[in-house]
C-alpha cells in the first residue's frame, strides 16, 4: 500500500481515529468561553479563535438558524478531532511529504458539520405528493404535455397585454383553470397528451 493512498484510508477513518485519540486525553484543556486566544490545546498545540470563529462563519453561512451553542460546541469537537488526525499523521511521517493533508481534512471537516446541521429527513409520504403534484417535473425531455392560451382583441396592444398578464400570473403560481377564464376560444384544440417535441412544432 502506497503512502497516498494510506493517506486517504485516514482520511476517510478520520472521525472514528479521532474520537478514538480522544478517548486517551491528548486534549489537555479546553478555553471555550474566555478572552483567550486559543478555544482548545491538544497536545501542545493550540486550536486558536480565530480559526474557530472563521469555521463557525462558516457554518453561519449556511444556516438558516443562528448559531447556537450547541453548534459551536461541536465546531469545537470536530477541531479537536481534526487536530488528533494532523498529529497523528505527522507522527507517521506524512505531513513532511504530502502539504495538502492538513487542507483536505480542514474541507473535510466543515463539510461534515455543514451535512450534519443541514440534513432532513422527508417522509415517504410527502415526497409521493409532491411527484403526485409536479409530474411534469419528472417527465422524459423529449415528451411534453403542451396548453395553451390564445387572446385576441381588435387592438393588438391590448391583446398582448392581457396575455402577459396571464403570463406573469402562472409565473406566480396562479391555477392554470383560473387564468385560461381570461383567454379567449381559440380553433386550435391541443391535445390533453405527452408528446415529442417533433409533434409539438407541428
């Protein structure tokens, strides 16, 4: 097994190494609500304010909610563990090889707390109603259900504007049936189908 990829197995392992690492007190103290200018020390390296606060920014970013102190303990918790991953690879010798490891297990570990604080779990239910309500949404390319509405008035301009009208009320999720009340007969009947696109521009 290559180095890189050896590299990558860490990577991959790195929450379960860290928290592992942990459990043996390599964090030696923690400075969470003070006005120092360091939130942890693992070993003897300190895990600073400013990068904390940069990755709790981070995760701000992405919130809809403010933060909490829930979150910026586990901000804290996912540092703490990457700093253990750092330590251990510089124990193993790659760090003097491979620069990019610090950088990849940093991205690594925001995108972890960004899917933690994020994912949502739909119910099967839910998901059914939406396809039941936005078919169309799920339909092949190549085969579209066509309507339409046709307007017309002795004044063009006036045809025309009511036919943005009708536009920027389906725009705004106005029921097709309501706005087709405002359109005029029209000879052509399109039918209530799937078709390909060679039949609609026919």
């Amino acid at each position: 097994m290559n180095k890189d990829r050896f590299i990558n197995i860490i990577l991959v392992f790195g929450v379960i190494l860290g928290a592992t690492l942990a459990s043996i007190s390599l964090v030696k103290e923690t400075n969470f609500r003070s006005e120092e200018d360091w939130v942890a020390k693992v070993e003897e390296i300190e895990i600073s304010r400013a990068k904390f606060s940069l990755q709790i920014q981070a995760l701000a970013a992405d919130k809809r909610t403010p933060i909490t102190q829930e979150d910026k303990a586990y901000v804290l918790e996912r540092m703490i563990e990457e700093e253990l991953l750092i330590q251990r690879a510089r124990d193993l010798g790659m760090l003097s090889t491979n620069t990019m490891v610090r950088g990849t297990v940093v991205q690594q570990m925001i995108n972890l707390i960004i899917l933690d604080n994020n994912m949502k779990t739909v119910k099967e239910s839910a998901l059914k109603k939406f396809y039941e309500e936005n078919k169309g949404f799920f339909t092949n390319a190549d085969r579209l259900r066509v309507r339409q509405l046709y307007f017309t008035h002795s004044d063009v301009n006036k045809a025309l504007e009511k036919a943005n009208h009708a536009f920027d009320a389906l725009l705004a999720n106005e029921n097709f049936s309501e706005v087709a009340k405002s359109a005029s007969d029209s000879a052509l009947k399109l039918p209530d189908t799937l078709m390909t696109l060679t039949k609609v521009r026919e």
